[in-house]
C-alpha cells in the first residue's frame, strides 16, 4: 500500500481502507445476532480476527493489551473499531490499539478515547506510542485501563 496521499480525495490508500473497515463495521452491526450475548461474541472474534491477522511484532503487542484488558476490565466489551482492536463502555469505545503497521509508523499506539476517565487535571495523555511490551509496560497499561474503564 502506497502512504501517498490521493490528490482528490486528500486520504492515504491505508486511511480509505480504515473507513472502508469502519464502514463494514457499522453495517455488520445492523446483521448481527438478536441477543446481546450473541452479539458480544460476535464481536469478541472480530477482534481475535483482527488480532490474528496482524504482523508478529504488532500481533504479540495486541496480544498482551489484550490480555491487560480482560483481567484488569473485564467489563470492558471487545469489537473492532476503524479495523482496530477496541475496548467499550457501554458501546462506547474506551481504549484501543493501533498496529503499527497499519499506516506504516515506526510505533504502536494504545489510544483513549474520551469516554476513559484518565482526566488529570486540565491536560493529559491521550495515546502512548509503544514499541513492545516489557512488565513496566504491562504495569502502567494495567493501570491506565484500569483507571479508564472507571
């Protein structure tokens, strides 16, 4: 995939295929399963998939955020959110994960969203570019969806 920008419509050939994934995404929602149950495994296996398919180095960071995600949030609910692995509060996207491979960036990122509450007093973080995951990593990710998730 090329990172030059189309002349016409101003997005990289990766930022159509993100809003081309985020466009199935919604439509899907509409075909899902009838019961809410259904309808969160549906989109559990969504994020494996996405998961699965991404690139080693991003795939075992995915992984690990992952993990991080469903023992310290287990309220959290899992979908895929622009093709990302995303983590919801009430169907609203919280936390997520960008590979990095996606738009050919030298880093990961795990992003938040603005329904975390990671409010700090009048500025804060948002996202936090990761390149693998060590245990202080792990520990200051557990603690930051921790304190997102509310």
């Amino acid at each position: 995939m090329s990172t030059a920008r189309d002349t016409k419509s101003g997005f990289t050939a990766e930022e159509r295929a993100a809003m081309r994934a985020r466009a199935a995404e919604l439509k899907a929602q509409e075909r899902k399963g009838k019961s809410a149950d259904e309808k969160a495994a549906i989109d559990r296996q969504d994020l494996l998939d996405a998961i699965a398919g991404m690139q080693d180095s991003d795939r075992a960071i995915a992984e690990g955020l992952d993990a991080i995600v469903t023992r310290v949030a287990p309220q959290l609910g899992s979908k895929t959110w622009y093709g990302f692995p995303a983590y919801t509060l009430g169907g609203k996207v919280v936390v997520f994960f960008k590979p990095a491979a996606k738009f050919k960036d030298r880093y990961a990122t795990l992003g938040f969203e603005t329904t975390a509450q990671l409010d700090d007093g009048q500025m804060w973080p948002t996202s936090y570019a990761i390149l693998s995951l060590t245990k202080a990593e792990e520990e200051r990710i557990a603690e930051l969806v921790r304190r997102a998730a509310g």
